[in-house]
C-alpha cells in the first residue's frame, strides 16, 4: 500500500523508544492478487489503492484508535489496544469495500484480506515484531454467499502454526439487517479471540516469564471450573505479575477481581483482609486509570458478590458495559443485580443478551441459571426447569442449577428427582452450604425484600418439599 504520509489527514505517530513487550491486537492487511492487478493495469490499481487508502481504511483506522505501524507496497500493518478496536474496524473496511468502484470489472476489483490477531509483540522504536505479529498475518477466513435478499456468513478462526480451528460460526441475515449483522459477528469474533487465544498465548512455553505472561497465565486459570485450587492459582499468577510490575493496572484489576470471587466462593484464608486488599487495588486502578472497563467490572463484582451492595455495584456494570460490550460477565453481574434490587423484568433480556455475545462461553450455564431462576420466581415452573436443565448440563460440576432443579423439581411433584439433585448440589459445594434454610439464609443473597418474598413462596418453598429442613 501506498505511504502514509501521502494522506495529510493523518499524522504518524511518534516512535516509541526503547525497546518493551505488551498485549496488543494486530491487523495485517494486504490486497489479494496484487500482482495481477499491478500487471494488468498498473496506474489504475495504484490510483484506486490510493483512494481506498484515503478515503476508507485510514479514517477507519484513526476511527477506531489503531497506529499504522508500517505499509510494504499493497500491505498494512495495524497495532489497536484493544481487539474489539481491531476486529470492528476490519469488518467495516470490508463492508465498505462492497460499495466501492461498482463500475470496475470484477476481475480488477480491489479485495482486501484481513487477519486479525491477539497476542504478545516486541515494540523497537515505532516498529512491532513477535508472533503475534506473524500469526495475523496469516489467521482469519470466512466466506458470504448470497441468494436474493439473504445472506449466509461462514468465519472461523485458525491457529497459523498447526492449521487447527479454533473456532467457527455461521451466521444468516437479511441484507436489510447488514449493520445489525456486522455487530453480532464482531461481537462473536471479539470473544472468541479473547478467550481462544488468550488460552494459547497463556500455554505457550516461556523461560523467564515476565508479568505479560502471569496475567495471561492468571487470566487462563480464571475459565477453569470452580474450585479451591483454581482460585489460589488464580490469585497467585495475579500476585506474580504484580509483583513484577506494581503499576500495572490490569494486574490490579483481574487480581482484585479474583480476591473478590475467592472470597465469594468460601475459599478464602481469611475473608476480611482480602476484601481490604482488593478495595485498594481497585482504587489504585482507577486513580490511574479511570475509563479501564475491567477495574470498573472488578468494582462492581465486589459490591456485588462479597458486599452484598447492588445498588452500587449496578453504575460499576454499567460503566464497564459502555466501555467494553464484549464481556459476558459484565451482562450476568447486572443481570443479578437487577433481580436482586427488584427490576426483575430487565434481568431475562439481558441473559439472552450474553448468550447470543458467547455462545460458547465457558460460563454460558450462568445466564441459562438466572432465565430459570426468573421463571421459577414467576411461578412458571415449567419454563424454568428447561432452562435449569441447560444450565446443569453444560457445566454438570457447578453446584447451583442443582439446587435450583431441586427446587423446581420439587415443586412439581416430582420428590425423587428434586432429592437427588438436592443431593448433588450439596456434595459439589461441600461445607454445609445447602445444609439447611437458616444456613443458606445466611449465605444467600435474596435481594430486596418483594424480591425476598418471591424466593420465599417458590425456590424455598421448593427446598422444603425437596428434604431441606429449617
């Protein structure tokens, strides 16, 4: 592609200096059959590329806060902070490529082919290098295929090194719906980059790891099940990269938002000093960094989760859902919040809304959990055990579809069924939990008190007949 420096619209950025290495997502893009076109007609290709160049991919880029860090003839190589940055700007680059030079042969049409990827750089000055560099320039395909009005996207997403697919999606629309389309596969690509690859940037063998690779390592650990051990793993990768750079906001953040869950879970060493800790941590991230959408979600996760303080937790969710829609468990957090504090109509909307953002997610049985819990505070106990029955199986080792099932179960009629699912929540939760109602009572936050009374006359009233005593 042509120099950058042609277009006076934008200014390179200055170089950086020295040497570092970061999380940064990469997109690399170039023009497919380039010789070709240059062969076949030289001038012209130039002159269109130039155009392309000025009037659609540079704003868009500038639009969505990416530095060029260099082009080569018909390529381009793009650093964002921010993968949801990159992945947006790609689609609306190729969108807007579909509108362009309709009077253009077919065959001398100008395709831009874009690869996308999250993962660790080397900055040198002003120039980037690293896998993560590589890998996007060879990672991301898909297809569209049309028929009348309709249209069906195929994407899917390739590890460069092995040719594994990690993942794909199919996606069909009405082409009247082509914003609204675009939305949901960025959203849908965004989420699977930042779980996929975070996964594999966090395996990857290091000699000598730095805090980079702790927080990706920490950030691995924090999708495996529930258990004691993977919240001390947790904490702890957190704890190292901390150490290793104390000003780290996104350190301070993920680690607080870990104390806050291990407290939550009853794994905890002490409880009090941890919630301490993490108050701290929070509000050294934002002092710092105050528009940083995980320290909000980390701040709204311990009012919610630990202190039990919704009204405040719900402005925390909200602020992070602005500044990043892409995280499902911004949606779930204030999707509780809402239940608890009474809007119970707000709660199933936005549970449909992380499903459809993370189908695949490894905490997709959560929003499944709160559908049911609605339906069954609702009374409609039917609906709510289809959903509950989702949740158990897509993750059968979390303790509360189990203990909800139970309730439902019970309340059904049907006391063998609501019995052994009271059994199975007990045993995977361990320590008394779902020992008795006074005991949960204690535990369990049931919300404002026209919310209590809901719990009170369905999830209770189910634990009873299901064997819970008082």
């Amino acid at each position: 592609m042509v120099d950058r420096a042609d277009h006076t619209a934008i200014v390179r950025d200055p170089p950086i200096v020295g040497t570092s290495r970061r999380l940064a997502a990469i997109l690399a893009a170039d023009v497919a059959g380039y010789s070709r076109l240059m062969g076949a007609d030289e001038e012209g290709t130039l002159a269109r590329l130039k155009a392309h160049r000025r009037d659609l991919v540079d704003p868009k880029i500038a639009e969505h806060r990416g530095r060029i860090v260099k082009t080569t003839g018909d390529g381009l190589l793009v650093e964002f902070a921010s993968v949801v940055d990159a992945v947006r700007c790609a689609a609306e680059i190729q969108r807007g490529m579909l509108d362009r030079d309709p009077d253009v042969l077919d065959e001398r049409r100008i395709r831009f082919r874009i690869g996308v990827n999250l993962g660790d750089i080397i900055v040198d000055g002003g120039d980037i290098f690293g896998d993560g560099v590589n890998v996007a320039a060879r990672l991301l395909e898909g297809s569209v295929r049309r028929s009348g009005s309709q249209l069906r996207v195929s994407a899917q997403l390739i590890d460069a090194a092995t040719d594994a697919h990690l993942w794909a999606e199919r996606f069909d629309s009405d082409t009247g719906n082509l914003f609204t389309l675009q939305n949901e596969i960025t959203s849908r690509i965004a989420v699977a980059l930042n779980i996929e690859l975070t996964s594999r940037e966090a395996a990857r063998p290091t000699e000598h790891p730095d805090a980079l690779d702790y927080i990706l390592r920490g950030r691995a650990a924090y999708w495996k099940p529930n258990s004691r051990e993977k919240w001390v793993e947790t904490v702890s990768l957190f704890e190292h990269a901390l150490a290793l750079d104390p000003q780290s906001v996104e350190a301070q953040s993920w680690l607080a938002n870990a104390l806050a869950f291990q407290v939550a879970n009853g794994y905890a060493s002490s409880g009090a000093a941890e919630i301490r800790r993490a108050e701290e941590l929070i509000g050294k991230a934002l002092a710092s960094s105050p528009r940083n959408w995980f320290a909000h979600y980390a701040k709204g996760s311990l009012r919610r989760v630990v202190q039990h303080r919704c009204e405040e937790a719900i402005p925390e969710y909200e602020i992070a859902l602005a500044l990043n829609p892409y995280w499902m468990n911004t949606l779930v957090g204030l999707g509780s919040c809402k239940l608890l504090t009474g809007s119970i109509e707000e709660v199933i909307p936005l549970s449909e809304q992380a499903i459809r953002l993370s189908p695949r997610d490894p905490f997709i049985s959560i929003p499944f959990i709160q559908i049911g819990q609605v339906h069954l505070l609702q009374s409609r106990t039917d609906e709510a055990i289809i959903w509950l029955e989702k949740a158990r199986n897509a993750f059968p080792g979390y303790p509360e579809p189990h203990a909800w099932l139970s309730s439902a179960y019970a309340l059904k009629g049907e006391t063998e069924r609501a019995a052994a699912e009271l059994g199975e929540a007990r045993r995977l939760m361990g320590e008394g939990y779902y020992l008795s109602i006074a005991h949960l009572s204690g535990v369990y936050d049931f919300g404002v008190p026209k919310v209590r009374a809901l719990f009170e006359t369905t999830y209770l009233a189910g634990l009873r007949k299901a064997g819970m005593p008082e």
